[in-house]
C-alpha cells in the first residue's frame, strides 16, 4: 500500500497467524523494513508486486530487531544478494540467546549474514536519509528509524497503537522501554509506522497515542 512516494507499507492483518508489518522506502536504493516470517514472505512479495516492485530490486534489509515475525524472512531476501544490517547488541543477542529462543518456537535460527551494524546516528540510503535510534527495552538490540524529510517513524516493536512491545521474552526490560519510547514521543512525526497493528497518520493522533501509553500502560512496565 502506498503512503506517499517512496513510502509503502504492507499492514499484516490476518488474525489466525501472527506476523509483523513490513514497510518499503523506493526510490534510487529501495530498503525493506523488516520482511517478517518466512513462510509468510510470499505475501509480502505479491503485494510488493501489486506496487510495481519485484523482491529482487530491494537492495537492503533493516532488522529492527530478531524476532522471529520480523527477522525469519530476511533468510528469503538474503538470497537475492541484499544487504542485511542490524544493530550489533541484537546480533550479540542473537547468538547468545537467539538459538535457545527460537528453538522454544518450535523454529530454527535463521542462517543469515549481517553485512553491517546499525549504529545512532545518520544512515544514508541512496539520495535519502534515515535517522537510526537504538531503543532497547523489547529485546536489547532492537533500532528505531526516522525519516525527517517525511516525518515517518518505524517503531518496530517498541510502541504500537494503543500498545508497546513485550517485555517477559528474554532480554526485555520495561525500564528501558519507557525510556525508548519517550525518546520516540520527542519526535516530530506525522506517521507512526509500527511493528504491529494500523498506520497511525498526524501529529496530533500520534500524540495522543504516546499520551495513553503514558497515563496507561507505563504503570505496568
């Protein structure tokens, strides 16, 4: 589904079986947020189709974080020759604990070379830009991404509408996902583009979404 040029978003709503929203920027290096399960990645890949993209123009992966509804697919697009990068606390996660995890699942770990570490700070991508966020607090690794020229925060899985990210899976902790997420609540964003659930679009909505979570959810934390 097409947001704006250069911004789509593919809005996972099955509710018989889990998985994550996956989001495209275009343009001159097109980059695919988390690709979600791999069994799942033919669905992505069919209405990246109905977009006028094929898998094989995608030209990086960002992994928010390594979860299995966000990272399993990225096995599928590594194929291609993609890019692959992730934050180097999630990959430290990842082999310390990622196995034991996904074996808990009743999955194996992905077999997927990281080419480089997301780190704080600016990440270009072509002719554009991405603001890189570490915002631990749902796994330790986990990175947050915003745009400035559109206003688009991807959240991964650290705040959703009207919800926040786990955290009794290893590595969670809700000191640190309240401190990730009022970092986010800082920016000036018109799109809220999530790990999980709908699109939130305008200030003003976002805003009282960082509000409820606040007033509703931090007690819990």
């Amino acid at each position: 589904m097409k947001l704006e040029s250069d911004l789509y978003a593919y809005i996972w709503e099955d509710m018989q079986e889990n998985n994550c929203n996956s989001y495209v920027i275009g343009g001159d290096f097109p980059t695919l947020i988390d690709p979600g399960h791999q069994h799942l990645t033919k669905n992505l890949i069919t209405q990246m189709e109905k977009d006028g993209m094929r898998m094989e123009e995608i030209r990086l992966v960002l992994n928010t974080h390594v979860h299995p509804d966000h990272f399993e697919g990225t096995q599928t697009f590594a194929r291609t020759g993609v890019l692959t990068a992730l934050h180097q606390e999630e990959e430290k996660f990842m082999l310390e604990v990622g196995s034991q995890f996904y074996r808990a699942l009743g999955m194996e770990m992905p077999q997927v070379k990281i080419d480089f570490y997301l780190e704080e700070g600016e990440l270009r991508i072509g002719s554009k830009t991405l603001q890189v966020l570490h915002t631990p607090g749902h796994s330790p690794g986990s990175v947050s991404f915003y745009w400035p020229k559109k206003k688009a925060l991807f959240s991964g899985d650290v705040v959703f509408p009207m919800g926040v990210g786990r955290t009794d899976f290893p590595g969670g902790d809700g000191v640190l996902l309240r401190d990730s997420i009022e970092r986010l609540a800082q920016l000036d964003a018109e799109w809220l583009l999530s790990g999980h659930g709908q699109v939130i679009r305008g200030k003003k909505n976002i805003k009282r979404n960082f509000a409820y979570i606040r007033t509703d959810i931090f007690p819990y934390l």
